[in-house]
C-alpha cells in the first residue's frame, strides 16, 4: 500500500448477508473480514439485518458490553439494535438492526428518495420493499454511531454492498456528507436479469439501454436505486474487469475500482486432517450413491459436481447435465462418474427410504424410485433439473458408466442424508465443474481450487478472466482450472468441451492428477486475501479524497 494513500479510522459495512448465509456475498465479506479486523481492530465495523430477533444465531454471538455507551443511546433513539461479534475468522464486531419498523414509514422514505436523487421506487414488488427498510435502518445506525461516538476529524467509510444497500449510502451521502461513501454491485441487476430471461447479453451488451431494458423486465425500481447509487456515491466499484465492463454499458457509469474477490485459506484442513476430511466425505458420498441407485461403487469412481444458486442457465446447471449426458455414451471415458448437483432448491424433506437404507448399510442390488434425488422436493413435477434428465431419459441405470444425482439443500451439516458441511463436501471431489453464462466472479470454483481440487469454469465468469490473465493463456486441466470459451450461441460446443475434459481426467495417471492438484492449489494461493486487500485501500483512498473535498468546500 502506497504511504500517501487515505486509510481510513473507521469503516462500516452494510450487506443484506452480514450474519445472513444466503448466498455469495456472505462468502466475500465473511472471508475478508479477518484481514480488515487486524489491520483496524474492531474499527470495522460490519451491519446486517436482524432476523433472529431473541433467538440464538449461528451466525452472530451477541455482547451487550461492546459499544454500551451508544447502543443505549440508540435505543433512546428509536433504533432496535444488537451489538456482537460475527462469529467468523476474526470475528469483528456486528450490529444487527430490526428494519421492520420502518415499514410504516415507506412512502415517506420513497418520496424523500425520489425528490432527492429520482429513484422511482414506484414499481418496486418482491424484495425491494424489505431492502430498502433494512437499508434505511443500517444508515440511521451509522448517522447515530457517528454523530455520538466520532467527528470530522476522524476520517471514516460507508461501504454498502450491493443494490439491496444502496438506499442507505444514498442517505449517509445526503445526511452526513463526511463520511465517504462507497458501492460495490456484486452483478447488476438488469445484467443478471436479462441473463436470466434467456436474451443473450454479451454479443448485445454494447446495444443494450438499461433504463429501457428495465422497463421491459419489469426491473425499474430495482436497476434505478443501483444507478442513482452508482453515480452518487464517492468510489463506485464491482468485483470483476467483465462486469465493469457490463457497468459501463448497462448503467451508464464506469466503476472506479475493480475489487476481485479473494478467499481465506486459514480453515482449509492441514496435511493429516485434509487427508482424513477428504477420505471421510468420499465414502460418505459413495455410501449415499451406493443407497439410492443400488449399486457398488468403489473409490476408483471419478467423483465430480456442480454447485451455487439455483440459476439454471446463469449458473450452467443446464449445460453441466447437458455434457453428463452425453459423457454416458464417451468412447474415451475410463471409468465410472458420479455426479453431484449441489443446488438448493424447494426443497420438501430428506427420504425416509433413504435414510432406512443409510441406517441400514450396504449392500444393495435394486435402485429405490426416483434414484436421481436425494430429497423430496415440494415441487418434483416441475423442477427444472429432473425434467431435464427426465427428457434425456436419465434414469441412473446400473449399466450407465455416469450416474447423476441432485442433491437439492443447503449442505449446513444437517441435512439429514449427505450431513457434510459444503466444503468438507467439495474437498471429496475430483473435479469440480462450474460452466456458468453469468457469474460476475465465481467463488465456487475459487473454493474448489482451495481444497486442491481442478476444476472447470468458463471464460464468461469473472474468475475464470483472472485465472486466464495469470495463466498467460486459456486455462487447461493440467493448469489446475480448465477455462473454456463461452459465447451467447456456443452451448453445445461448452457441453463436449466438459464432456472431453472428464473423460480426459478419467485416463489421468496419479502421477498427473497429483500435479493437476498441486497447480490448483497453488493458483488459489495466488487469489487470497493478503494480496486482493490493496484494491480496497485504493477505493477507501478515492472516497475518502472525495469527502475531504468536499469538507473543504463547505468550511470555505
């Protein structure tokens, strides 16, 4: 870090997923916290939405010694807050806050928003409502932590992540004009929202009028507080150089930083327990395998998977089942694949026959009904990922060589069939393949190469751009991460390009597998924290540049 560079006293940061596992953005901030919490000693400080009111989270331990002072003066003012430690790697303080009574007082708020910075939250649905009051909530926190507790002498960030956020850094911009702002969008929602509707975004992107595309995705509210926000704030950021890119275009305004998404390596198992951790979830996975489709598969299998949110385009769950399909007919293939499709979905409960046969033990000859889930679903008839497989005639045969299975829940340990964390999980893997048509960075594949595992992703992932750029080229198995070329039009062409690539790791030696891991991990190493954190001085640098600007022209 430059030594002329601002550095902020103190820094608080909004998300919707602080202390809330939800999705990818709990993974950015929670990973990155410990190496924020030692360089500023519990001044980051980290804002969520309180869910859990009275009852215990698992995710947050509160302590009503820390912050005292102000939190009894919050609560005077109205604010209904907890104060604690988020219960990660450098466990930093958190502040939950009840946006709840804030509902009341909506339209008010929305008026106020669109006579200050015209955002229309006239065709807001869904969730914009309960963002937007969480948001509001987190800043009446800051304006009251900062009008009790700190001054303008203290240099100080408002860091609000994504457009669920961005209310709240419009306020803190309006109402404490000395405190710097900064917004990262994690995807935009108009870019994600095309993407999702089937309209190919790349080859358009440059055509493409957000404020128009909006209006046709019924996505106004939505894509008009992330723009407002975009272009209010003092350093507008996102996560990857292809969604900067998709910023320019879509919203009309070019970020100032590029902050990729770095990990935390601090819990990946040491040398004796990753291997014990690794054998341990390989025979968990077959025995569940094993248990549904009645069969005996050995060790030797070539264990694969896909996972993230349930986008079935976006995330390629469409093309991953499409290439395990035609993998069952590949001449080249040299041995027996199972695959897992880790995505959680409406998901009903764990099968009882299931858990008998589990309880049970082996072995079994016949396949129980239904041999591709390992979890009733609540909507089994219209569930995109069976009636994919259901089309292809998948039906997990015992003379198919590649056998597929969704495994449709959250993996938190306790899910009743697999009961393995997500990551104790994806360490049992030989190959980890992450075909995504819109994914603005990609932790799924950053975590798989974390454990030592290759992995697969495309070049339409903000990940798999970094992994290229590092590469000096395409990235190929024998780098660690195969990086394939992903188009609006190619799918057929990605789905032979996973297809060739299992079946080239199936004729691997150990000698070569051993190496495709070492690359993998090492390439990890390379995306950590440690080295990622300078792209955040450099915003907290831009921002605060802008504040002090603006101090300067308001004592004139």
């Amino acid at each position: 870090m430059a030594n002329d560079k601002l550095r902020p006293d103190y820094i608080f940061e909004s998300s919707w997923e602080v202390c809330n596992k939800v999705g990818g953005i709990y993974t950015v901030l929670s990973s990155r916290a410990k190496t924020l919490q030692e360089a500023f000693q519990d001044r980051i400080i980290f804002i969520g939405p309180d869910f859990w009111k009275d009852s215990e989270s698992p995710y947050f331990r509160e302590d009503r010694k820390l912050l005292a002072p102000w939190r009894k003066e919050a609560e005077a003012q109205g604010l209904k807050v907890r104060v604690g430690r988020w219960i990660i790697p450098g466990e930093p303080i958190a502040i939950l806050v009840d946006f709840n009574p804030y509902f009341e007082q909506k339209n008010e708020i929305y008026t106020w928003l669109w006579q200050n910075y015209g955002v229309d939250s006239l065709h807001a649905y869904g969730d914009y409502d309960e963002a937007s009051m969480f948001s509001y909530a987190a800043a009446l926190v800051v304006e009251s932590y900062y009008n009790f507790c700190l001054d303008e002498s203290q240099k100080v960030i408002y860091h609000a992540n994504e457009w669920m956020c961005g209310l709240g850094a419009l306020y803190i911009n309006n109402k404490v004009p000395a405190i710097a702002t900064i917004f990262t969008t994690h995807a935009t929602s108009i870019g994600r929202s095309i993407a999702g509707n089937q309209k190919p975004l790349y080859d358009y992107l440059f055509a493409y009028n957000g404020d128009q595309m909006a209006g046709e995705l019924n996505m106004q509210s939505k894509h008009s507080i992330e723009k407002q926000t975009a272009w209010n704030v003092d350093c507008f950021t996102t996560v990857s150089d292809i969604t900067a890119h998709e910023c320019v275009e879509l919203l009309d305004k070019p970020v100032d930083v590029v902050l990729p998404n770095g990990f935390d390596n601090s819990f990946v198992p040491k040398t004796a327990a990753f291997a014990r951790k690794r054998k341990l979830a390989r025979r968990k996975m077959l025995e569940v395998a094993n248990a549904l489709l009645g069969e005996q598969l050995d060790d030797d299998t070539i264990i694969v998977s896909t996972s993230g949110r349930y986008e079935f385009r976006n995330k390629g769950i469409d093309v991953f089942v499409e290439a395990m399909n035609r993998l069952l007919r590949d001449r080249y293939l040299n041995k027996k694949v199972l695959a897992f499709i880790v995505v959680p979905g409406w998901v009903g409960e764990p099968r009882k026959d299931l858990q008998e046969r589990l309880a049970k033990g082996g072995p079994f000859d016949t396949p129980l009904e239904v041999p591709q889930i390992t979890h009733w679903l609540q909507n089994m008839g219209h569930d995109n990922v069976l009636n994919m497989m259901k089309f292809y005639d998948m039906h997990n045969r015992h003379e198919d060589k590649v056998k597929v299975i969704f495994l449709p829940c959250y993996l938190d340990g306790n899910d009743g069939i697999l009961n393995l964390s997500y990551y104790n999980v994806v360490l049992g893997n030989d190959l980890c393949i992450y075909p995504s048509y819109y994914e603005p960075w990609g932790y799924t594949p950053l975590e798989a190469i974390a454990f030592k595992v290759p992995c697969i992703t495309t070049d339409l992932a903000g990940f798999g751009l970094w992994a290229n750029s590092e590469f000096g080229h395409p990235g190929k198995l024998t780098d660690g991460v195969e990086v394939i070329h992903r188009t609006d039009y190619n799918y057929s062409e990605v789905a032979d390009a996973i297809k060739d690539t299992v079946a080239e790791y199936s004729n691997m030696t150990q000698k070569q597998i051993d190496e495709c891991r070492k690359k993998a991990d090492n390439l990890s190493k390379k995306a950590l924290w440690s080295h990622f954190i300078k792209y955040y001085y450099e915003a907290y640098d831009i921002a605060l540049r802008k504040a002090e600007e603006r101090k300067l022209i308001q004592n004139k």
